[in-house]
C-alpha cells in the first residue's frame, strides 16, 4: 500500500471515531509494522498540521478538536491513491494548458498535485516524466496576452469588443461579441462567440484577436442546446448545421485503425464484403474534412456525396501538377 494511501485510510479511520484507537488497531487496519503508524502519525502532524493526540491512559490515538472547533479536514487529500495517480495525465494537459485559461491558479493546482504524489514511495517526478502529451498543429508562439481578459469576460457574462484579423481573406474588422464559450481543439484555442455585428454565431480563432475591450454590457446568452446544435452537429471546427452526409470506403489495411477512431459523435461503420470500412457522418463546410480525407492517402476512397468526391478529384490533380515537372525533366 503506497505512503499517501495509508494517510488517507488513517485519517479516514480517526475522523470516523470518537474514541482513541491503539496502535495495534492501526498496524492491523493499515497493514504496516508499529513504526510505520509512528512515522504516519507524524507525517500528518508536521505536514498536515493534522490534531493527532496520543490518550495514554486509553492507549490509542484520536482527533484533538478541541473547544468544539470545527472537525479536523485533511487539506487537499480528498482523493485515494487510485484517484490521485489519474491527476497524472490531468497534470501534464494542466502544464500545456496554465500559460492561458488560469495562469497562476493552474500553477498553484499542479504544485499541489506535485506535494501530494511526493508522498509516494517512489520518484513523483520519474512518474510525471512517463506521461507525455504531444502537440500538433499548434498555430501559436505563445498564449494570446488578452486570453485571460476574453476567459473573464465569458465566466462574467460581459460583451466584448475585439478588432480580428480573419485568417481567411487578412481583412481586419472591429465588433462587439458575446463569449459563450472557449474551445481548445487540435491545440488551438478558439471563441465561440454571438457577433453583434454579423448578428450570428461566429468562430474565433484566439490567437487571431488583436484588440479585446470588456465592455459594461450583459453578453447575449445564447442556450446551450442551440450553441452545441450549431457548432457541434457538423464535422469538425467549421459551424453550422450539417447538411450533408459524408461516406468514406477505408482500405482493409487502414480500416484496422479507422474502425477504432472518433471522427464525429454521429458516425455510423460498417464492415464491407471484401474487409474494407465504410464510415459515415454528417458534415457542413468540406474544408477540414478534404484535408482530412487526404491524408490518409490512397488508402480512402470517397464515396458520397458527389460534390465532395470531385473536391478530392480536383485537389489531386492540382497536386499532380506540382510532381509533373519531375516527370518532365526525366523526359528530357
């Protein structure tokens, strides 16, 4: 039993009772030797401040509250060891995450995860080291400066007003929104906003906003249900609604993988005659899907709808154009 969990286990024990409890109870309860209770015992007085008092004339160990003060709490160990070792991932996705949504509270939450799995018999740190989270696609140098300005206006529920150079065609507009919700997708932070100006829903790309001004006004609140309806029925970060199915014939090869991935919370799979994969679900705008789509090479095939097997068809006649030229000078 690991050191953090027989200090959970022992205060559980000594804030269940009223009457002290022997030391050999305790060995018997925690499964350890008489020195081993000692050494838990003050463990919790000097790193936990916790109220131990020995009664030497009951021989045992209880909880000293005086004064009706209020029941001893154990600061910040209100999870068993299985619980706490599941923080392991939760801390390595809080260290990408603490230089934007809540830079030194996240902090101060890891260096508290940190000082519990440090109980442990073992290196906390060796442990921290074996879980990895690889980033991909990241578009930004750093954290936005105004994310934290934009994240207290969307908890506040005030409007902002953001100057945003829209990725798409450069141009640089000024407008008044209503944060309804932070999205971090393929390690990029996005705002899912009401535009005042465009009187709609709009995407945000963070790292896009220039400018961001809270302003003295109560944000539109828009329900959850229409918001997850418009920015989550259709494939991928495009919004909208999905008026469109998408069929992809995978190779029996690829199909291995394919079968077992999450493309969308409404695909449909099913296994064909010759072993191949057939996966389908709803799509909006094809953008992020056609890319999807070509990466995985010539082990897809697009079988509905149309429109989407001629984008394919065109983008891979573009990219033959590209290694023509190859072809052209080894004719020559």
């Amino acid at each position: 039993m690991e050191r953090f969990e027989r200090i959970y286990q022992l205060h559980h024990i000594l804030s269940g009772r009223r009457t002290p409890i022997a030391n050999r109870d305790l060995q018997e309860q925690l499964e350890c030797s008489e020195i081993t209770v000692k050494r838990l015992i003050s463990l919790m007085r000097n790193h936990f401040a916790a109220p131990i008092v020995y009664n030497r004339q009951l021989n045992g160990y209880t909880y000293g509250n005086e004064n009706g003060a209020h029941p001893y709490e154990l600061p910040g160990l209100w999870f068993s060891a299985d619980e706490l070792w599941g923080l392991l991932t939760c801390h390595t996705l809080l260290s990408k995450l603490s230089q934007g949504i809540f830079g030194e509270h996240v902090i101060q939450l890891q260096k508290r995860v940190e000082k519990l799995l440090a109980l442990d018999n073992t290196s906390a740190g060796r442990k921290l080291e074996s879980v990895k989270i690889l980033a991909m696609a990241a578009r930004q140098k750093g954290i936005n400066p105004l994310f934290n300005k934009i994240a207290s206006a969307l908890f506040d529920r005030r409007q902002l007003r953001l100057t945003y150079k829209a990725r798409s065609d450069g141009e640089t507009t000024e407008r008044d929104v209503s944060p309804q919700t932070l999205v971090h997708y393929r390690d990029n932070w996005y705002l899912d906003a009401w535009c005042h100006l465009k009187n709609e829903l709009r995407i945000f790309a963070v790292e896009n906003i220039q400018t961001a001004a809270r302003l003295d006004r109560p944000a539109k609140i828009i329900p959850r249900a229409e918001l997850d309806t418009y920015f989550s029925s259709a494939y991928g970060i495009f919004s909208g609604k999905a008026e469109h199915l998408a069929k992809l014939k995978f190779t029996p090869e690829r199909a291995r993988w394919i079968k077992d991935e999450h493309w969308h919370s409404e695909q449909q799979g099913r296994w064909l005659d010759d072993s191949s994969y057939e996966l389908a679900f709803p799509f909006g705008d094809h953008r992020e899907l056609l890319m999807d789509i070509l990466k995985h090479g010539r082990h897809v095939e697009v079988l509905e709808p149309a429109f989407l097997r001629q984008a394919v068809r065109d983008e891979i006649q573009e990219m033959k154009k590209i290694y023509r030229k190859d072809e052209i000078g080894i004719i020559e």
